[in-house]
C-alpha cells in the first residue's frame, strides 16, 4: 500500500525537475509558485513570475482558449494533456506540451503544470510532413509509373499511371494488380512481389499492361519492398517501354527490309540479265522466222510456231514488270522526294499483291496514267501493297466471285486526291477504329499480322504531307482512304534538233562491254544488219581492245562489272580516247551502289536499263553513232 509522500519530498521534486513546473491558483490563474527550470527556460525571475497570471505568457489570440481550459476541473488523481504556445520573457513563442493536474493547496484551488518545450520537435515534425508532401508530390508529378501494392492489391497509383491506363484512380485503388495486366504475364506478378520481398535488388522486369480501351502497354518495372502507411508493401517504378519497343521494332523491319531490299537488288540484277538476252533472243527469232512461216506449206504448223514465240515473249515481258515492280518495292534507302507516277506505284502495288488477293476476290483498278505526286515512290508502294494486302485478308478464301478489292484514284477537296483501296470484306468492329494505327495492334490471327503495317504506313503518309482515313460497315466492308498532295511531273526530255539522224541511222562499229556473255551475243543478233557489234567481256578486256588500235564509233557498257564498273570504265577511256569517251551508254539491270548512282548521274551518259526494247537500243545507238567520225581502224 503506497503511503503519502512527505511534504519535504514533494518540494524536493517540484524544485529539483529539469521540467519547467508552475502551480496556479485556478480561480485567478495567478502564479502561486514556480521551479528553477521554470525560471531558466522562460527568463522570469520569481518575483516576476509570481506577479504575473497564467494568461501573461500566452500569445493573445490563445487567451480565452486558456480561460475556458482553466475553468473546466480535472478529475481527481488525473492529469490532462495539451498542446500550447508561450511567451517566453523576451517575446520568443514556443510551442510546448502540458501535462495539468489538478489539487487542494489549503483552502485553495490548484493546479499543477508541467511543461515540456516541442518547438523543435513540431520543427522536425513539420520538416518531415512538408518532405512527404514534397516526395508524394515529386511521386505523383513523376514522369514513370509509381504503384504501391500491398497483398498484390493497389494501394496507391500516381497520375502516370492513371493517364496511362485510362482508368481514374478510385477504378484502380483496392483492386487486384493481376486485373490491368496481359492475361499472359498475369502469372509472373505473384513472383515478380514475392522476389521483391526476398532480394533487395531484384531486376527489372517487363510487363504488358491493359489500357481501359483495350489498348497494351509494354512496362519495364522495377520492384522494392518498402513500409507504407504502418505497413509492408510493395513499391513499382514502371517505365512506359512501348514507344520503345515500336521504334524497335521498326528499326527491325527496316533492317530486315533493307537486308532484303539489297538481296532483291542483287537479285533483279541477276534475273534481268538472262531476261534481257532470252527476251532479245526471242524478238530476233520471232523476225527471223516470220517469212519462213509465210512461206511454210502447213499453215497450221506455222500458226503453231508464230504462237508459241509470242506466248514466250509474253511471259518474259511480264517476269521483266514483275522484276521491275519488285525493284520499286525493294528500294529503302531515304532519298530526296522526287516527282512520283502514282499510276506506276499502283501498278507496282497491284503486281506485288496479285497473288494476296486472286484467291479471296476480283482486283479492280480504277486510275489511269499523267497522275504525279511528290514523294517517295518505293515507299508509297510499301503503303499500298500493306492496304491491298489487308483488304484480301479481310475476305475469306475460295469465294473470290463474290467479292471484290478496287483501288480507286479520285480528286480529294482542296486540290488533293485520295487513293481509296476498297473491299467487300468483313468490316472492322466500331471498338477498333481508334486503335487501326496503334503500334502492335491486329486483328488478324497470330502468325498473319505483327501489328506495325498500319502504324508504319501512317507515319509514311505523314511523312508525304498526307493522312490516311478509315470508313467500314461491319459485315459490308471496308474503304481505305490515302489523301495525298498533287506534284508536278519531271521536265519533258528535250525534243532532238530537227534533222538529227536519219530514221534509220549510220551503220556503226559498237563496243559492247558486259560480264555476261549471252548479252552480247544477243544484242548483236537485235542489231544485225544495221551496226557492227565487238563484244569484251570485262573492263580490262575493253581497255586492251582500244590499246592495240580498235576504232569504234560507241560504247554500250554495263555498269557492274568485276575490277572495273562502267564510269571507272569510261573515266579510263578518256584517256586513251577522249572522243569515245563522250559517246557512251550505260547498261544496267538495277543493282549498283550509291556511289556508283552518283557517279553514273554525274556522267551525264545515257542509261539503257535491262531488259530493254530493241527500238530503245537502236536509237540510243543511231544518237551515239551519228555524230562520230568513221572508225580508222580495222572492221
């Protein structure tokens, strides 16, 4: 059982606290006595304090707050606890803590107060409240995803997030995290949290998230555990990945594009050769055979014959436009925008995509030649095959009666014109439209469509000043617009000087320079009668032929060549013969490099591209050899 501390020990106490303690009379609020450390701490003397009430050491606003403190009594053997601010003796405003217990001292009503000063406490305590708004608000302005998951729920979602899923934050708080990702990654959440909790330093991981419109995000997270709001949690720092991840894979198309853009141009080169000679070869076979048939005693036979030459130079003629379309195609290197024949691009488009759409529907084209913009023609055919191609994948197989894919050239308001690529497919559901030219968005099933043919031909029409427009009916199909501006077509070539040349020209000696022999061989048979033809079948060969004396009135020369290309050729004629120099042309089935192009430009000679037409070949060579002197040398 406790018994009463003695007077003289509660004196002690009271005197010897190092917290400061005053006693007042609660009816005046007077001092009625006061400790060392009160006297310390507030810069009073005794007699000071002793003659001052409770009130003189508050700020004014707080005195009838005091007052009415005052006047509510204690419970017996209770103290009280509150927060205040004094005036120290100087006029310094501290805030400090009190701890008031109410007694009986004689015949009066006292009170006891304990004070503590917390100035620097609420000073800290304010610092830190005024730290956590500025990193919440630093967290909630943050650029990156910042979630906060507790039991894989979300507890907390900064702006980024809910800008970059579409959801407002009360959609996301309380929810399970595994609801806003791809139903494929869903199962690497529970151990992407569980890693976190285990390894400070956990790497990083990529995550798929769904938008609220349907849309994927691709997330690089970095996950920590952390304490929030008094408890365990996870923390996410998320980078969005996905401009990333489309820029990547673009850079991978055009990689593999252009891998197969100089694989096609080796591969044009090499087709157009044996094309240029068989298809020469069959023209002078076709000639040389038709008086022969004229004269055949069996009609029938001979129709036969006449047929079957035709037909094969009908077939060589459409491998050499399907040689020549893919060449269009294959082109990626970024050049100048120049005059383009809209007319040829969609030719070029309609060639590539035959195949896509013959089984699926009907092609109908509806543009006719003398259309130009400015741009880039390989790539606005890259934008048109994509359409054609989407239009037939749109359309079942084998009812290709039933359905049709037109393209259409029509003009656009404003002075445009419109590309319309239309089908009669399955349309395209109303929920999709605002996501046709998203990055990695498809519809089609998994192995058709990456997602990035529609992205890709937006940004190229953009590129060309241009937009691209959607219009669909569901179950009726779909019409693609292309809204491009008009361009002017390239200068006319200049008209020859009245007089130039007879129709049929001087006979020639011609130097032909081609590593194919056949070539050669051809083109001497396409000329026969009207120039003499040498073949070499190297640069060096060519060279060897001027040395020793030959005399020839042009040069024919193919532009890639092992040792020497055909301008290294002619650069190295003109010394030997300046004048045989001027008059050369050049060969060339499509493939060169760039330096090699500019080179040939700057040559100012004229370009022969393989296969050519026999009329083609002899005018460039009745302009060559008309305005040369005769050969001096040996025939």
């Amino acid at each position: 059982m406790m018994t009463a501390a003695s007077p003289e020990l509660v004196r002690a106490l009271f005197d010897h606290s190092p917290l400061p303690q005053f006693v007042v009379d609660r009816e005046t609020l007077a001092f009625v006595d006061v400790n060392e450390a009160a006297l310390r701490h507030y810069g009073y003397t005794r007699a000071e304090f002793l003659a001052r009430s409770m009130l003189d050491i508050r700020p004014p606003e707080d005195v009838e707050r005091a007052r009415r403190s005052a006047a509510r009594p204690v419970a017996a053997a209770a103290e009280t606890r509150g927060l205040w601010r004094h005036v120290k003796k100087g006029g310094a405003v501290v805030d400090v803590e009190v701890l008031a217990a109410d007694f009986e001292l004689g015949r009066r009503k006292a009170r006891l107060l304990t004070v503590r000063d917390v100035t620097e406490q609420k000073a800290a305590e304010e610092a830190l409240r005024r730290s956590e708004e500025s990193f919440r608000a630093a967290i909630e302005s943050a650029p990156d995803l910042v979630v906060v998951l507790r039991e894989e729920r979300v507890v907390y979602a900064n702006a980024a997030v809910t800008a970059a899923l579409g959801h407002a934050r009360d959609a996301l708080l309380g929810e399970e995290a595994v609801r806003f990702v791809h139903p494929d990654d869903r199962a690497r959440v529970a151990e992407i949290v569980a890693r976190a909790q285990q390894e400070p330093h956990a790497p990083s991981e990529e995550l798929r998230l769904l938008r609220a419109d349907g849309g994927e995000l691709r997330v690089e997270f970095r996950v920590v555990a952390v304490a929030f709001d008094g408890g365990p949690a996870v923390l996410a720092f998320g980078r969005d990945l996905t401009a990333r991840r489309l820029l990547e894979a673009r850079l991978a198309a055009a990689g593999r594009m252009s891998s197969l853009g100089e694989l096609a141009a080796g591969l044009v080169h090499e087709i157009n050769n044996p094309i240029s000679y068989a298809l020469a070869n069959v023209s002078f076979a076709a000639e040389a055979v038709e008086p022969l048939l004229a004269a055949a005693p069996s009609p029938g036979d001979a129709h036969e014959l006449g047929g079957a030459l035709r037909d094969a130079r009908l077939g060589l003629e459409r491998v050499r436009d399907l040689v020549r379309n893919l060449k269009t195609f294959s082109r990626v290197d970024e050049e100048p925008f120049q005059p383009v024949d809209l007319h040829a691009a969609l030719e070029a488009a309609c060639s590539m995509s035959r195949n896509e759409v013959k089984h699926r529907a009907r092609l109908v084209q509806r543009y006719a030649p003398g259309t130009w913009v400015r741009g880039d023609e390989g790539k606005l055919a890259q934008v048109f095959v994509n359409l054609l191609v989407n239009a037939a994948q749109a359309i079942p197989d084998g009812r290709a009666d039933e359905h049709t894919v037109s393209i259409e050239v029509i003009p656009w308001p404003g002075g445009r014109l419109a590309v319309e690529v239309s089908d009669t497919g399955q349309g395209i559901l109303a929920e999709h439209l605002p996501r046709l030219f998203d990055p990695f968005f498809t519809t089609k099933p998994k192995g058709l469509g990456t997602g990035l043919g529609l992205s890709i031909c937006d940004s190229i029409v953009r590129a060309h000043g241009g937009h691209i427009e959607v219009e669909t009916r569901p179950g009726q199909g779909t019409c693609v617009r292309v809204v491009l501006s008009p361009g002017l077509p390239p200068p006319a070539p200049a008209a020859p000087a009245p007089g130039v040349g007879p129709a049929r020209g001087r006979r020639g000696r011609v130097l032909v320079v081609d590593d194919e022999p056949r070539v050669c061989d051809a083109l001497a048979r396409l000329v026969s009668g009207q120039h003499e033809l040498r073949g070499a079948s190297c640069g060096r060969a060519a060279l060897e032929l001027l040395r020793a004396g030959e005399q020839f009135d042009a040069v024919l020369c193919d532009v890639m060549m092992p040792e020497l290309n055909g301008v290294q050729l002619q650069r190295a004629v003109a010394e030997i013969a300046p004048a045989l120099a001027a008059r050369f042309a050049f060969m060339t089935g499509g493939a060169f490099s760039a330096e090699a192009g500019r080179l040939l430009a700057e040559s100012g000679a004229p370009v022969l591209r393989k296969p050519f037409e026999r009329d083609a070949l002899l005018g460039c060579l009745r302009v060559l050899c008309d305005g040369a002197a005769p050969p001096e040398g040996p025939a």
